[in-house]
C-alpha cells in the first residue's frame, strides 16, 4: 500500500485536472492542474460545489452522480453529450469528464476533467472537409449527369441520321461512305461511355445498391446483347445455365461481365467465349473464359492499366481504347470484391469474380424474357408516341422510324404528349426520352400516358443517365430501358421485340 503522502503526491502531479467530490457534490480536495486550468486558487473552490466548474447549460446534467445509482462505474465523454467547463474568468472550453468511486470511501468520488479543446477544433475541421468534400462530390455527380447526357444527345442525332441515309442510299459509293461513318460513331459513343464511366467512378459519383439478385437474369441479357457479334466473328458464345442467387449490386456485375465478354470477343479468333457459373456453399464464381490470344505474365501486371492493350502497340489503328479492364478493376473494388485472372499466351484467359451468395426470393424465378423473343418484321403500319425534348434527336428517329414504315406521331413535354394520346388513341408503343425540360422525366410521362390511354403500353425509355435512379426505376414486361446512344438497327429491334411480344 502506498502511503497516504505518496498517494497523495501522485494525484496532485497528475497531468489532468482532478478534483474528489463528497455524496453532496462539494469539492473536498483539487489538484494544482485545476488551478491552473481555471484559474482558481484552490482554497477557491475547496467546500464549492463542483457545478463551480461548469458552464451554466451543462449543470442540469448531475454529472457528478452516476446514472440510476451504479456503483463502480466509469463515466466518459459527458455521456454522449456536449460539455464545457467554466473559468474564473468566465470564459468556456470544451471538455470530457471521467467519474470513479474511490475504493473504500463510498461517499467519495474522483472527477477526472479532460481539456478536449484541441481534440474538439480538430473533429469540427474534419467535418466540415468531410462535408466539403460531399459538396464537391454531388457537384461533380451533376456535372456528370448533364454532361452524360448533353454529350450523348448530339451522337444519338448523329446515329439516327446514319441509319436512316443508310435506308435511303442505295449506290454502293455513299453507302460505303454512310458505313464508315456509323463505325466511327460507334467508336465515338464507346469512348464517351468509357470516359464517363471512369469519370464516375473516380468523382464516387456511382454508390453501390447491393442486393439480391439472380445470375440468370444477367446472363440472359449477355447472351441476347452478344449472340450477333460472337456469331459474325465465326465464334461460339456459351452462356451456362445458372439458378444461383447472388448479393451485390446487379447494375455494376452486369457492367464488369459485359465488360469482360466484350473483351473477350474481341481478343478470340476462333473457338468459343463462355459464360460460366461454379458455387459452393458461401460463394458463387462468375467466369469468363475464351480461346483467345491470351496474355504473358508482364502483359498480366498491365492489363488494368487506362488505354493499354495486348499486343497494339501505342499511337497506332486499334479497336477499343484499352479502357473496359480499367473501369473493370475500378468497379471491382468499389464492391469490395475479388477478381482473378488466368492466361496463356496463344490459349486464352480466364476471368474469375467471385460473389457471396444472396437469399432467393418469389421474383428469383422469372428470368428476363428478352431472351426468348425472336424479331419480327414490324406490325403493319404500327402507331408511335415519339416524347424528346430535343429538336435533333426528335426529327432524327421520327425520319428512321418513318422510313421503317411506322407511323409517328411526335411531342416534347408531357403536356403536348397527353394532348397527342387524346387524339391518337390508336397508339401501340411509346418511345421516350428520359430527361426533359422542365424537369419532366420520362417515368413521368409513361405513368401519364398509360393514365391517358388506359392500357399498359409497351414503352422504349431511352437516356443517357447512368445514375441509380434511372436503374432503379419500376420495371414491368412491356418496358425496356436502354442507354443512349443506341444506333438505329438496336432501336429497330427493340421495337419489334416489343410488338412482336
């Protein structure tokens, strides 16, 4: 046992103010740290009850006393609330106050008082960082949205006008002209996404929206997006059957997938791109595999690397930009997942991601059926609401669609299109787009004109916002989502699919 001197001696050098409280509250005993903390002599406060030392706002607060009546109990940090002491000269600064029974002296009690001044100054400035750096962050989400979408609006005029020449040119000259034209804009469209895309996921303008979902679904909407191209490069595309039910969030592993097979297509001369799923008990293992060109190790250590490509060397033709892997790997760690690769040169590479399993729910069972419907040939003489805002794009796909044999019928606002549905009530499909002016949107008009027209329309909702709101927007079977810009064979299709279904 020390002696009461040593003890003593000890609480009086302690480095925090320290003051021992008899069962009124009254001070008996302050260390020279009190003193010069507040500025008291300490024949000053001695007998004073110890609200003395706080601000008058933190008194009611019975600091002193431990809640409902526990002993041996250390109370911290103002119990979550604000606290600050009070100096002789009346000035305040924050604090933290540690409260502890005395062993053996039921009637005393030890009052630690921590000066938290600094500590304080320092969480108020990291917060408003952290704040700023949110202001910052919704300023570039909606520099990016608008810029997505005012950047995609001129390209989607640019794609329409392309395919509808294309449909009106018949000399073999300006068609090879009009071709080479819908590749560059192709090339010019792939790029823009890539870019935004990048842009997004650095500004943390993308959030994850994890949940439950079925890899069916996704696989279902590969196969039918990249049936055509494997086929037109003489490969074939496997898609494996899949009943597991995964968590992450479905948007961005459709992204990282469709990423991968496009990839994959593109560096396979011969023989087959697949699409497979293995499971075990906790995780699920989406692959990519091909019989591609496949990679050496150094090329492995770059693969992730913004405009690089296998075997292109830099500054010459080459197809792609080299950005699919990068935004890739970027969107791989934003969900916090794990992606592996294996290749060999000349035999082709494996892409590996691996998903915690999700719960199963009713929905689980109903697979897109985009899938299973074969294009027809477009119903005789079939009645179009065409809804966009914009003057180049609204003439752009009414001239395609009427050269396709459709009747059009345009407006640019939900007013003007109710007005169109009351006097066209032989209507079969709505096209719209998503952003209008006046901050009208395209959901908008959807749930207007099925209101109007008292049917649950097929309807094209076309954008150029990747935001998660667009994504999760109500789906149902006669509605199909797709980005701009689309080219006018994939928006044709997308008609027919729906009038054919």
């Amino acid at each position: 046992m020390l002696s009461s001197d040593i003890a003593g001696s000890a609480f009086d050098s302690a480095p925090d103010a320290m003051v021992i409280i008899d069962a009124c509250e009254a001070i008996v005993f302050a260390n020279r740290r009190v003193s010069s903390l507040f500025g008291y002599a300490l024949n000053e406060i001695s007998g004073r009850p110890v609200d003395v030392l706080l601000a008058q706002r933190c008194r009611k607060h019975h600091i002193a006393h431990p809640r409902n009546g526990a002993e041996n109990v250390r109370i911290s940090e103002g119990w979550g609330l604000d606290l600050f002491a009070l100096r002789k000269d009346g000035t305040e600064f924050s604090i933290e106050i540690s409260l502890s029974p005395i062993v053996g002296k039921d009637e005393l009690r030890a009052a630690t008082i921590h000066d938290v001044t600094d500590r304080r100054a320092i969480e108020l400035q990291l917060l408003d960082t952290r704040e700023a750096a949110e202001r910052a962050n919704q300023t570039k989400s909606r520099f990016l949205a608008t810029a997505s979408h005012d950047l995609r609006q001129p390209l989607q005029t640019l794609a329409l006008l392309n395919g509808a020449l294309r449909r009106m040119v018949k000399d073999p000259e300006p068609a090879k002209a009009l071709a080479q034209q819908e590749q560059a804009i192709g090339a010019m469209s792939r790029l823009l996404n890539a870019l935004l895309d990048i842009s997004k996921l650095e500004s943390g303008a993308i959030k994850p929206e994890v949940t439950d979902f079925t890899v069916a679904a996704i696989f279902a909407e590969l196969r039918n997006e990249f049936a055509n191209l494997a086929a037109e490069k003489g490969l074939q595309l496997r898609v494996d059957t899949c009943a597991d039910c995964v968590q992450s969030d479905p948007s961005l592993i459709e992204q990282v997938l469709r990423n991968l097979v496009s990839n994959a297509i593109k560096y396979t001369r011969h023989g087959f791109v697949q699409l497979r799923c293995l499971h075990d008990q906790a995780f699920v293992r989406l692959e990519v595999l091909d019989t591609g060109i496949g990679m050496s190790e150094n090329a492995l250590t770059h693969i992730y690397d913004e405009f690089y490509q296998v075997g292109v060397p830099t500054n010459t033709a080459r197809e792609g930009y080299g950005l699919g892997l990068s935004i890739v790997h970027r969107i791989v760690n934003l969900l916090g997942l794990k992606l592996e690769v294996q290749s060999e040169l000349g035999r082709g590479s494996t892409f590996s991601l691996q998903l915690p399993r999700g719960r199963r729910t009713d929905a689980d069972d109903h697979v897109s059926e985009r899938s299973e419907i074969i294009a027809e040939q477009p119903a005789a003489l079939a009645h179009i609401l065409l809804v966009e805002d914009d003057p180049g794009v609204r003439t752009a796909t009414s001239l395609l669609l009427v050269l396709e044999g459709y009747r059009v019928t345009t407006a640019g606002s939900i007013a003007e299109a109710l007005r169109q549905a009351e006097e066209h009530t032989d209507i079969e499909l709505l096209v719209t787009d998503y952003h209008l002016t006046n901050q009208e949107t395209g959901a908008q008009v959807i749930a207007a004109i099925r209101g109007q027209l008292e049917t649950n329309l097929r309807t094209i909702l076309m954008t150029g916002d990747t935001s998660s709101v667009v994504r999760n927007l109500q789906h149902d079977q006669r509605l199909r989502i797709t980005s701009k810009p689309i080219n006018a064979d994939e928006l044709l299709s997308l008609i027919r699919e729906l009038l054919s279904a």
